[in-house]
C-alpha cells in the first residue's frame, strides 16, 4: 500500500460528486428514510471486505490533518475503534456510513454540535440519496475503495476526539480543530467546510425531534455535560 496522503483516482471522482451534490441539495428538503428495514436504515451498499493491514494511506493523512507526526499506530488504534465501537463490529466495513461519519466530524468541528447516532443517520440518507447511486461501485478497484474507507475511518475518530479535548480547553484549541477539519476536507475531498455545514445543518429538522441518548453521542456537546476517558 503505498503511503502517501493523496486522494487516489475514486475518491477525486468522490468529493467532485459531493461538491455537485451540496449545490444541487441547497434548498431541497432533506431526505426521507428510504424505507429499509431498521437494521438497514443506518448503512449503505458501498460495503467493503475488513481487511487486516497496516493503514499505510490512513496514517499519512492523519499525520498531514494533524501537522505532526503521531505516533506510531495510531492510525490502527482509530481504525479499530471506528469498526468496532462506532460501527460496532459489523462483518462489513461501510464506505458510504464513513463518508457520513467524517463529514458529520467535521460539521462538529466546525459548529461544536455532537455528531450523535441520528445526526449521522441523517448524513448518511443524504449521502444515500445524492451521491452513492451517481459514482461506478464495482468497477472501481476494491484497493482504492478500501483505502477510502480507511482514510475517513481513520478521521472520523481522530477529529472527533480533537475536537471533544478542544471542547474542555477554551477557544484557542476549538479553532485548532476547525483548521484540522477544514484543512482535512479540501485535501481529501476539496470541500468547502462552511459550504457543507450549511447543507448539514438543514438536516437537523429532521432529527431535533429525536435526540439521541447521551451516552451514544460522538462530539463536543456530550463531552461538556459529562467527562469522559479519550478514546
């Protein structure tokens, strides 16, 4: 696997479909649970073998996010706990609920709203309804896939966890983790981070109605009413 932080050829053909699908959705109404059953309403198709492997390309991206070099393994200890915490060992990994994952980190680091279990729900129908059936799935090579999957894993833990410590450290450390989201964003998928908060933020309606438990949020906001281990 080769280590360089790039995006590969997929994922440039990824954030140039986000980028067309945050204009096209600007003033639509947010999407509507596509009728799966409920233990199919939080995933996707984009579903990916778990491969056991050193995250080579994960690392040196969350070595450029953080403008350090972190320490060794890291990367794998993110990985882990996003498959078997956030995604809660499932059998598969699924690209399409990461890529919610990591934009829904980065809306947190950038509004200091808790990423919770329905705000990403939410992240991922909009991914589900403007992006997964507009990109090649199967033809793209399973490496490249993978290697998505990974990077956005891999982040979604990392800043989620900057930003929960920036939450407990004052202003100064909150704006480190909006650079870090907003800097990780252009570079993997150049995304404009206010642009997408903006489309983010009209999908809350749907899930102000139903918060989410606290001891199930990912983010800043829980972290403030109640102190927790890091990740």
């Amino acid at each position: 696997m080769t280590s360089t932080a790039s995006p590969n050829r997929w994922q440039a053909a990824l954030g140039q479909r986000l980028a067309q699908a945050l204009e096209q959705s600007r003033f639509a109404h947010a999407p509507q649970a596509d009728g799966a059953p409920a233990h199919e309403a939080d995933a996707t198709r984009w579903r990916l073998p778990s491969r056991v492997a050193e995250p080579a390309v994960a690392a040196a991206v969350l070595n450029e996010m953080l403008g350090m070099s972190a320490q060794a393994g890291l990367a794998t200890h993110c990985l882990q706990h996003y498959r078997n915490q956030l995604a809660q060992g499932r059998a598969e990994d699924d690209l399409g609920v990461a890529l919610a994952a990591y934009l829904g980190a980065c809306r947190q680091a950038f509004d200091h709203e808790a990423l919770t279990p329905q705000r990403w729900q939410a992240i991922t129908q909009w991914v589900k309804a403007w992006v997964i059936d507009e990109l090649p799935w199967d033809d793209a090579p399973l490496a490249q896939r993978q290697d998505c999957f990974e990077r956005f894993a891999v982040l979604t833990v990392a800043l989620g966890e900057w930003t929960v410590q920036a939450s407990r450290q004052g202003s100064a450390q909150q704006a480190s983790a909006t650079w870090m989201a907003r800097n990780s964003l252009a570079r993997q998928l150049g995304l404009d981070l206010p642009a997408l908060c903006a489309v983010l933020r009209q999908l809350d309606g749907a899930t102000a109605a139903n918060p989410s438990a606290a001891h199930a949020e990912i983010g800043a906001a829980a972290y403030r009413q109640a102190k927790r281990d890091p990740v």
